[in-house]
C-alpha cells in the first residue's frame, strides 16, 4: 500500500489506503440549493452485505490462513459467507508492479465470489495503484495522454475488464468508475476542482463502456466522507451541470468508537438529501473501524445498515466493509474485522 496520510483539500479530507482514515469536517465550495432531480426510476429488492476482500489473494500467497470462530481453517469466501456477507467488491488497477489488482487477479477472484453465490462490485482505480482523495495518479502508460486521448483509455481499459469478466460469464452488479473521486480522477487533466468538465467526460466514458458490456451493471460514483453533505452536493452538482450520467452515488465512511453515531446520523441525512436532491439510489461502499474496537464497530455496523434501508423509496442499496480480512496489521492496516489470530470479530455478526 501507499503509506499513511491525511490529505487536505477543500473538498474533503480522506486518507485511503492503509487508509482508510481519520476524517474531518472543512469548508466546501458555495453551492446553491435548488434541487436538481432527474428521472431514474430504481426498484431494491436485494440489501447488499459485502466486503472489499481485494488482498485475499496476495496474503494467500504469503501463507496467511483464515479460521472461522471456532478455529476451523476455512476459505476465507466461504467464512464470510458465513457471516452473512452476500457482495465482494474487488478493486482493479492497471498495470500493477506486483500484479495483483491487475485484470487476471480481478477475474480470478470474482469467479471464487461467483461460486460462492455472491454478487460482484468491480471498483475501478483508473490508476497502476491506490487512487483515493489525496492520490489519483495516471497509468503510466496513459502518463502523456491529454483528456481527449484518457477518454478513449478509460473506455478501452473498461471494456477489457469487463471482457475478461463476460468471458468467464460474470456480469458485476455494481461498477464504481474512479474510487473516492473527491477531487475528480487522472489527475490533472481530470482535476474536479480545475476541470470539473472534464471529470465529466471521463465519468461518461467509463459509464458507456460499461453499459456497452454489461448493460445491468450499475454504474457507481463514489467519494468519501459520507457524511459531509456540502461535499456531495458540489461534486454531483458539478457533475450534473455537465452531463455526467451514473446510476449510483456511493461514499465511504470510516468513523471512530468516539464519534461513529454522530457520523451514521449525517450520513444518513445525507443520503436521504442525494435520493431527493438526484433521484438517484445510494450505497456504503466502504466501512472500516479498528478491530480492537469490535465492539463499538458491531454497533456501527448495526446502525449504519438500518439507517440505510431506511432510506425513503429502498434506495439504500448497501454497506460494504473495506478488507475486514487484514489481521496482525497487514500492509500496516488496522481497520479490518478479524482479530490476530486471523478469526472474525463480533464486529461482523451485525451483518448476520
């Protein structure tokens, strides 16, 4: 992983990655408040209980085993399953140093998912590795394209993945097209702060590819700090007024045992504000809190997901638990939801 920051910026403060985060309130752009409403109609007749389990692979390769509560060795899909997890959601990155990410490691474990008989979010990073608020850098191999030319790498970069997963007939549920965009993606010509037209246009060119392969897939926006209305509003203002199209708006959310019921409380205002504001569903797509806190991490779990079903129409459509997997502070990471003997905490019974 990148190594632990907290980046500031104006539209947000998020550290992903090892990450994944100490987050505060700051100022956003003034926006107006007039909704802006459009017309998507969505029906929700399935609660997405997933998890982002994207290291799995790549700690299995280092010998790293996973148990179930009793101690029996287990395959980790089929622990969380268990669990009450129903959804995987995988990351995918370029061209990867190491390869993992890349779109051979992605299939790989989305077929495991498939077998397992849970449902799929593919999260696109539009970068070689970690792209989060405080990093969005470029593949280096589209490091000279202009916007022009990105467009066409989004597009044709999405598609093949998609391929590669049609190929083995697996139809992601979800699709995220950039991952915590606060700022916009491929930086700089993709910088919302600078060129929130040009966000747009990439966001369309991740969205055409992936309708063009998968036409059910639902296409997901997605920032952090779920809880930061003022955030939300700019970004998908701003992506509105210049003809993005998604069918989702996902956020993350990464409280502490401090202050997670005031979190869940703005975020849920939040959500109810982007359905009315947008007409447009919402999903968790990230939760994390430190697993010597599992505890209070099972209440905000238990919170967090009945807030969101309560979402006015069913358009809460999930909560997703970023790499609960990671024990013994894996790639320096202390969020996740198994303890160090590599079992799952009390904190995942709230998705049973």
């Amino acid at each position: 992983m990148k190594i632990f920051l907290i980046f500031v910026f104006f539209v947000g403060i998020s550290s992903s990655f090892y990450c994944k985060k100490n987050s505060t309130n700051t100022t956003p752009p003034k926006i107006d408040t007039i909704p802006h409403v459009d017309t998507i109609p969505v029906t929700n007749t399935f609660f997405a209980k997933g998890a982002d389990i994207s290291w799995v692979t790549q700690m299995e390769s280092q010998g790293i085993k996973f148990y179930d509560k009793t101690g029996g060795q287990k395959d980790l899909f089929q622990i969380l399953k268990d669990e009450g997890i129903n959804s995987i959601r995988l990351r995918a990155w370029v061209n990867p140093a190491d390869g993992y990410n890349n779109t051979a490691d992605v299939v790989a474990k989305a077929i495991r998912a498939k077998n397992a008989g849970m449902k799929i979010m593919l999260d696109f990073h539009y970068s070689d590795t970690w792209a989060d608020p405080g990093h969005q850098t470029k593949p280096a191999a589209w490091a000279a394209e202009g916007i022009v030319a990105l467009q066409t790498s989004v597009h044709d970069y999405t598609v093949s993945v998609m391929n590669a997963l049609k190929a083995n007939n697996i139809f992601p549920d979800w699709v995220q097209v950039g991952n915590e965009t606060n700022d916009g993606m491929l930086w700089p010509e993709g910088q919302a702060s600078t060129n929130m037209a040009n966000f747009a246009l990439l966001i369309n060119a991740g969205y055409n590819a992936v309708k063009s392969v998968s036409d059910s897939s639902k296409v997901i926006v997605h920032i952090s700090n779920g809880y930061d209305n003022s955030l939300f509003r700019w970004m998908f203002d701003g992506l509105k007024n210049n003809g993005a199209k998604w069918d989702i708006i996902g956020m993350s959310l990464y409280p502490s045992a401090a202050n997670w019921s005031n979190f869940n409380i703005q975020s849920l205002t939040n959500m109810n504000d982007m359905v009315t504001r947008y007409n447009k569903p919402v999903m968790i797509c990230e939760v994390g809190m430190s697993w010597t806190d599992s505890v209070a991490c099972k209440s905000f779990i238990i919170d967090i997901i009945s807030k969101t079903k309560s979402v006015a129409n069913g358009k809460g459509l999930g909560v997703f638990y970023w790499e609960p997997e990671a024990f013994n502070s894996w790639q320096g990471y202390s969020l996740g939801a198994f303890d160090n003997s590599g079992r799952p905490t009390i904190a995942l019974d709230a998705f049973k």
